[in-house]
C-alpha cells in the first residue's frame, strides 16, 4: 500500500493557482500567474533537489489538465535537466475519463469513479505517490482521508483570488508537523502528515 503526498506551492491564504508563470492558468480569470518564481532560492532548489534526486516517489498523480501543462512542457526540456529526467522516469497517473491515448512515456490513464480509482491505486502501488497541482483532483480526495501528507512550499504573500488548496466548503482535516525548513525569500517548506 502507498501513501499520497501532495506537494505545492501555495500562498498564505492558499491560493496554489498558477505559481511558476504568469499565463500558466488564466481560468476564472486569475491574473497573478507566476506569483512562486521570485521566491525562488538555494535552498529551496537544494530542498525539492534532494527529495527528487534521493528516488523521489517513483510515482505521481495528476488531474487531466495539470497532468497535460505538465506533459506539455517538461519533455521539451533539455534531457540533462534533472527534473525533465525524473517526471519522464516516473510513472505518471492521469485521472481522467477522458484522456485516450497519453504521449508522454510512462502515463497510466485511471478512470471512472475518482475516489474510487485513486483508493484502488492507492491500496496496490508499491511505491508512495506524489500529487503534483490538480486542485480539482485534491478537492475530491481530501473528504476521503486519500491524502496521507502535505509537503508546501508556504510563500509569504497574499493574492485574495485564485484556486485554493483547501476549498471554503471543504470538509476537516488534521495534519500534525512533520518538518519546517525557512528558505532565504521567506518561504516556509514545512512537511505535514495526516494526524
């Protein structure tokens, strides 16, 4: 059985929309794309660096559109990019019950029921999942008790609008701190699990 892991960036009142460039998503009319870039430093790079280069997940999980900006432009990276090799290698599940023919190299297409999949994933891969952005997707599962951690890059800014990681009409969820590392920017990284 594996555990899922959402790992993003998001800003002190939690919007995670559209952190690394300003046209990345305009939906809902969101205009602060791009907002994480300048807080980016050393030791965040180091951090996220090491997690990846240390096996990382082995496998990773998207909601369709995220899961097509991301095919869209990591394999178009240069091949000694470290994060272009690690997201190639990795399995990468797609919810979708749309999604027919993935290009991307290891892509495995998870449909019908959400929750339902991703439990059934979740209770035969091996290795631990890692869900990267698909607000949608954590939306869905989070009701569910199918996230077992949290790992935030926590940016000290506030947008007022934009797609939040914990939705106004979410249900409770307790996390307990597993780690905190400040970065040079203020940026928190901290580390959380489900309590």
């Amino acid at each position: 059985m594996s555990t899922i892991e959402i790992v993003n960036h998001v800003t002190l009142d939690g919007v995670m929309q559209a952190p690394a460039d300003p046209d990345e998503d305009r939906r809902g009319g969101f205009e602060h794309g791009g907002w994480a870039t300048r807080y980016f430093d050393e030791v965040q790079g180091e951090y996220m660096g090491s997690r990846m280069s240390g096996g990382g997940s082995g496998a990773l999980l998207f909601g369709r559109w995220t899961y097509e900006k991301m095919a869209g432009f990591w394999p178009t990276q240069p091949e000694d990019n470290m994060i272009r090799q690690v997201m190639t290698r990795a399995t990468k599940y797609v919810v979708s019950n749309t999604l027919r023919e993935p290009e991307w190299e290891n892509t495995v297409v998870v449909g019908g029921d959400a929750v339902e999949a991703v439990g059934d994933l979740k209770e035969r891969e091996d290795r631990n999942i890692v869900l990267l952005g698909s607000a949608e997707l954590i939306h869905t599962l989070l009701p569910h008790g199918l996230i077992d951690a949290l790992l935030l890059t926590i940016h000290p800014l506030v947008l007022g609008s934009g797609k939040r990681l914990f939705p106004d009409d979410g249900s409770a969820a307790a996390f307990t701190l597993a780690e905190v590392k400040p970065t040079s920017t203020g940026v928190l990284i901290a580390r959380y699990e489900a309590a």
